[in-house]
C-alpha cells in the first residue's frame, strides 16, 4: 500500500520511465495532475498507452481542496499520482507528500526529465544557476513583482536566473459567479513575450538595476523536451518580439556567461541582438578585492 509519485516527463505519453509504466499499470487509483503544468497530449491518449481507463484528472480545485482522496486511499491500495516533469519540482507535490507521511502513508517518487534541468540544453551550464522564481500574471489589481530581487540576487553572484511562467487552468470567472453560475476561464499559458514585457515593466519602475532590458542577455525557451522545441537568445526588448509558438514557455537571465556558454549560445542569438556581456563581471558594478600580503622581505 504506497502512495507512488510519478513524474512523466516534458513531451509525450511515451516520456513515462519503464518503472513508472509498470507502477502505473498495477496501481489501483491513478490521479493525473493538471494544475502545475500540463503535457502535450491528452488523458485519453494517456489511458490507451498505460492499458487504463479510469485516471482521474486532479485539477487546482481538486489539488488544493480535496488532497486527502489522494493520498488516504493509498492506506488500503496502491495509489499512482501523476505528475508532468518531476515530482520534487513543485511545492503543490512536496506538500502532498507531506501530508500523507502524516497520515502514515508510505510515499515513494518516481524521477523523470523536468524544465529544471532540461534548460541546460541552451548551453547554460546548470550549476552557473541561482534561485528559480515564478513569474504570475499582472492584472489591473495585483501586480506582484516579488521575483524581483531574487532575479537581482542572483545577477549580483554572477548566477543565472530561470524564470517559470505563469499557466492558468480552470480558473474561475469570478463576474459569473457574482451572477450564481460557476464558469471557468479559458486556459492561459505566460509566453516569453508577456513575461519580457512585465520584466521590463517591474525594471522601469523599481529602477534597482536587477538587470538592463536593452543589454542583459536573455534566453527564451519553449516546448522543452519536444520535438519542435525553440530556444532564441537576446535582450528582453528583443525577446519580446520573437515568435516562440505554442506553450509552454520559460525564460532565463543570465548572469556572467562564460566563454563556453556563450559559445554554446551563438546559435540561437537573435541577428545583430545589442546584448552585452562580461564574463569578468564589470557589469554587475563589483568593486575589485585587493588582497595585501603582509610578508615581509
């Protein structure tokens, strides 16, 4: 009787690894999360490839509200929890684990590919990376800009930033539901464009100099994993621009960049992009430590 969390990878049905598949097919209850990020195809061809017809789509109401059907009918069967990417990446996962460790339920996770470590595949090495933030949706009431100085934090250490871009599923319409009818909203995944653009906005109003929209190098990526994946390197100004198609999209800051990584960049660069960089660091405003020696001759 365990709680399995399995992760199925970026792309497909076919990403799931040969454990997972196996788990999957002997477990008794499967719930497929699809409030954290979503694959590229849908239940339906998820069920034909595992030999199933019952997984049970848990969205954010069902997630946030209802987690306990989740985990609590892994104390008389074995559970599968689905998860796109891997299970570790999201706090939403952490938390159930959690909770069902304290209802003394037996938690085991099932590792795949996520954007966390695919990003590595623009030529940014992965260790060169400071904290990840998320990128929310402004609207006319809430404009969060608390991914600011972490982004800011990260540039100052010469670390790049990765910057998750905000998805909206079965989000509900709350002037409906002023009117008594329970409505959701169609999906919205952030693009690369949008995020550049409420980026450059948070930059012209805090003023602390986080990153410079029209010189600091930047990476757009989209589909990741996929066969069509598209990588386009540039300033936000430029980025903003770009035609990087369907979801889903991320983007990252890039702090110093060494030659190899830069090298490994050039193919994606926008043509003639003004971005400048330093692999030295000048352009993070760091004062030079001299170090005195105090041997005598």
């Amino acid at each position: 009787m365990v709680l399995y969390i399995i992760g199925l990878g970026l792309y497909d049905e076919k990403d799931v690894t040969v454990r997972g598949l196996e788990l999957i097919k002997s477990s008794d209850k499967i719930f497929l999360e699809a409030y954290t990020s979503v694959l590229s195809v849908g239940k339906e061809r998820l069920e034909a490839f595992y030999g199933r017809d019952d997984i049970v789509v848990a969205d954010r109401d069902f997630v946030e509200c209802h987690a306990e059907d989740i985990y609590i009918p892994a104390k008389e069967g074995n559970v599968a929890f689905l998860v796109v990417g891997d299970p570790v990446c999201a706090t939403t996962h952490s938390d159930i684990m959690l909770r069902a460790r304290e209802e003394g339920v037996k938690v085991e996770v099932v590792h795949n590919a996520s954007a966390m470590g695919a990003v590595g595949c623009c030529g940014l090495q992965l260790y060169n990376f400071g904290q990840t933030v998320s990128i929310p949706y402004f609207d006319d009431n809430w404009r969060p800009k608390s991914f600011y100085p972490k982004i800011k934090y990260n540039r100052e250490g010469g670390m790049h930033t990765l910057c998750l871009l905000d998805i909206k599923v079965k989000e509900p319409d709350f002037e409906a539901m002023k009117r008594g009818k329970i409505v959701y909203l169609p999906p919205r995944f952030m693009s690369v464009n949008e995020a550049s653009d409420q980026l450059i906005e948070s930059e012209e109003e805090l003023k602390k100099g986080a990153y410079h929209p029209d010189k600091t190098l930047c990476v757009g990526l989209a589909r990741l994993g996929q066969v069509d994946q598209c990588i386009i390197a540039g300033t936000l100004e430029e980025l903003k621009e770009a035609d990087f198609g369907a979801p889903l999209h991320c983007l990252i800051i890039c702090g110093e960049v060494h030659d190899l990584e830069l090298e490994s960049l050039r193919p994606f660069l926008i043509p003639n992009s003004a971005f400048q960089i330093d692999a030295e660091g000048t352009l993070f405003k760091r004062e030079d430590t001299v170090v005195e020696n105090d041997d005598e001759e």
